[in-house]
C-alpha cells in the first residue's frame, strides 16, 4: 500500500481519472435542482463530450481526440445513453 501511494504513475493515473470523470459530475450537479433542466441538459451533454475529448486529448497526446480508440468509445457510449 505505501508503495502504491508513494508511486507517482499511479497519481498520474489518478489526476486522469479524476480530470476525465469532473465533466460528468459538472452536469450532474447542475441538473440536480428542482426545477425543470431537460432543455438545459442536451446543450450541457455535447459541452461535456466536448470536455471530455479535450481531457483524453492532452493525455494522449493527439492531434485530433476524435481519432482517439477511447474517445470513440466513450463517444458512442455516451451518445447511445
């Protein structure tokens, strides 16, 4: 466990994570009120692929993230939600 926390690839790993799921939560907190946000939601969820895709492209060092294999995944999933 000390090793694990002492290692810093895997707060790199950790710092990613984190960077790649904040866009999700963002949508989430602002949706989470009482009130009517459905026609906020569609602008909000293109904003967070967006957010997303920009967060896998300064990990993967790409030109284009749309060319990215995990963008295309988490692309395809979240747009089949």
């Amino acid at each position: 466990m000390k090793e694990t926390l002492l290692n810093d690839n895997w707060w790199t790993k950790v710092d990613y994570i984190l960077a790649f799921t904040t866009p999700i939560y963002d949508i989430l907190i602002k949706t989470n009120i009482d009130m009517t946000t459905l026609h906020l939601v569609y602008k909000m969820w293109d904003s967070m692929i967006e957010n997303m895709g920009k967060v896998i492209f300064q990990h993967e060092i790409k030109t284009n993230f749309k060319l990215s294999s995990f963008f295309k995944v988490v692309q395809s999933i979240l747009i089949y939600r």
